[in-house]
C-alpha cells in the first residue's frame, strides 16, 4: 500500500486516516514530554515545568480542594457572556457602517485603528466604569471580541457576490428586501466562521479579567492556586482544561453552523470525491439522533433548575446560580435561544406534514 499521501500536498484524509494521525500525534507530544521530564536528572526541571505524571495529579486537586466546576463554570459564563454582547453591538454596527456609504466615510479608519489599542492595559478603564465584578469582566471580554469582529463583519460585506445583488435588483427588491434576502445570510453564514476563530482570543484575555475581585473562574484559579501557589502543575491543569472547553466549544460551533447554515456543506458534501453520490450513513443517523436526545434532556434539566432558583425544592441549594453566578443570565439567553430554535423545528415539521 502506497504511503504517498502522507506528504502528498494538500492531500486528502479520510475520517479513519486522520484519526489516526491525530491520536498519533497526541501520543508523540506526551512521549516527548515525559521523556523530557523523568529521571531524577529532567532535561526540564520538574521546578519549571511538571512532568504528565503529576499534572494528572493536579486535576484531582482542582477538583476536590479547588471547586474545578464551579470556578470552570464562572468562566464559560463570562465567555458566553462576552460572545453575546459583541455579537449584538459589532454586527448591527458592522452592517450600517458596511451598507452605508456615510458611515463607511466617517468612522471605517476609526474602526480599523481600535484594533491597535493594547487591551490589557484597557482593565484599568473598564473598573472604572463598571466596577470590579462580573458586570466589568464580561464588558471588558466584550470590548476585546467586538474590536476584532466589527472589521470582519465590514469585510464580509463587501465579499457579498455581485451576481446576488443583480439578481435581487433585476427582481425588483427594494433597499431593505436586499439587505435581509441578501447581505444578511450571506454575511452569518460567513461570519460563525470568523466567531469560532475569535473563541481563542476570548480565552486569552478571560485570564486578565477574572484577575480582579477575585469571584472564581479558570484565570482567578491559575492566579491563585498556581502561580501565588507555585503550583506549577495546577497552572499546567488548568491550561489543559482551557483547551479541551476550546475544543469543545468549536466543535459546538461547528455543529450549529451545520444547522443555522446547510447550504455551505450542501455541494461539498453530495459527492464523495467527486465519484459517487454521497448517502447519510446509519452513523450520521444515530449522531443527529443523539444531538437531538440530549439537545431535549439538557432543556429538561435547565427548566427543572430554573423553577428551583424561584421556588427551592432541592433542599435549599440552587445549582444555576451556585455554579454562574453573577453571570448566570448568558445561560439563560443562550437556553432561550436553544429552546426557541428547538420550538421553530417542531413547527417547522408539524406544518410540513400538514
């Protein structure tokens, strides 16, 4: 069997050849990792960086000493948190000053410069004006997200297909039927793209926010157990951890973006290398099937603890609020909008089988 495709460029894999290849890469970062770090004489001193062995141990110190879930989800709210408000100001502002050649003229050089400005050294402002707890956390992630998504969103327009536009026009559609029928799912369609990518910058600067007021979150809890600790292994944890949310995340990105937008997968995905038509498997079956199982047991369980934060009949205990905290009205808006989707699907398929 010819292995020439594992340098061949550009080169295409198929699911189980790139499995592979991932898992095999993973065994090869820990294997040099250990390798780097046993012995009694560490190539790394164990001092700087810790070896697998013990930051494995740090997990069950972060979960047992530490509160892992809770401060793990003080975090996810703030960064749900700062994905909504971005999303709401940068993509409304996006589209006037993208549309609209009197804006574009006055504030497009502004825009563009505000990228320039060093946020971390904005926290200072951002106590100023909103205090130092979760409402200045979740403003100052914000700002962070929507100085680089209104750019995008700017740009995104402009990259709207002429041969659109023309068609709309030759149709008759006025100044408004052409910004909803055209520029505006041409641009969300592009634009989750661009918003799964800016998932590492919120996670960047989430560390520097939760740093202030120290009211729990992964940041707050590198700070505090790890480096005013020296627990170096509890930083190298917690870091993990910061990547397998991201991963997660991106994969829950993904899988919306597939749903909100099926029309960009449509043509890449009729065919199977260009030979035969491409037929869903009983895989894909039981996985949408799965999604959608536990699409519905997490609405369950969030309308369950939903009346128990208003009328207690947990013995006392409030898991929503426990867990999130200030920051608990993002899971409210995120189950909002997951429940008016789920809600839109049933009518969709109640009216079709009509």
């Amino acid at each position: 069997m010819s292995l020439s495709w594992l340098v061949k460029l550009r080169g295409d894999m198929t699911p189980n050849q790139r499995l592979i290849l991932n898992m095999g890469g993973l065994l090869f970062i820990l294997l040099v990792w250990y390798l780097l770090t046993a012995g009694d004489m560490p190539v790394i001193p164990r001092n700087i960086f810790p070896d697998p062995i013990r930051v494995l141990g740090a997990f069950k110190d972060l979960y047992y000493d530490n509160n892992l879930l809770q401060n793990l989800c003080r975090s996810i709210g703030l960064n749900l948190g700062g994905y909504i408000k971005a999303s709401l100001y940068a993509i409304p502002i996006g589209f006037a000053i993208g549309l609209v050649p009197l804006l574009r003229g006055s504030f497009q050089r502004i825009v563009d410069a505000v990228r320039f400005l060093p946020l971390t050294a904005l926290t200072g402002l951002f106590i100023l004006w909103y205090g130092i707890y979760v409402e200045a956390k979740i403003n100052f992630l914000a700002f962070g997200i929507f100085i680089y998504l209104l750019p995008i969103v700017i740009q995104r327009i402009d990259e709207v297909d002429e041969v659109y536009l023309k068609t709309v026009h030759t149709l008759g559609a006025n100044y408004f039927q052409t910004i909803w029928t055209v520029y505006l799912p041409a641009v969300l369609s592009r634009l989750s793209d661009d918003i799964r990518i800016l998932t590492a910058i919120s996670w960047t600067y989430i560390i520097v926010a939760e740093t202030s007021a120290d009211q729990g979150g992964i940041g707050s809890l590198i700070f505090r157990a790890g480096q005013r600790l020296g627990r170096v292994d509890i930083t190298v944890a917690c870091l993990i951890i910061i990547l397998i949310v991201g991963i997660f995340q991106d994969k829950i990105f993904a899988y919306l973006d597939r749903k909100f937008f099926p029309f960009k997968y449509q043509a890449r995905e009729s065919y199977d290398g260009g030979k035969k038509l491409k037929t869903i498997t009983l895989v894909d079956a039981v996985w949408d099937f799965g999604i959608l199982i536990f699409t519905w047991i997490f609405l369950g369980l969030y309308l369950l603890f939903l009346v128990n934060e208003y009328y207690p009949f947990l013995g006392g205990v409030k898991p929503l609020s426990f867990l999130f905290g200030d920051a608990l009205w993002t899971i409210h808006t995120v189950f909002i909008l997951l429940f008016a989707y789920q809600l839109y699907n049933l009518y969709r398929k109640l009216t079709a089988s009509k």
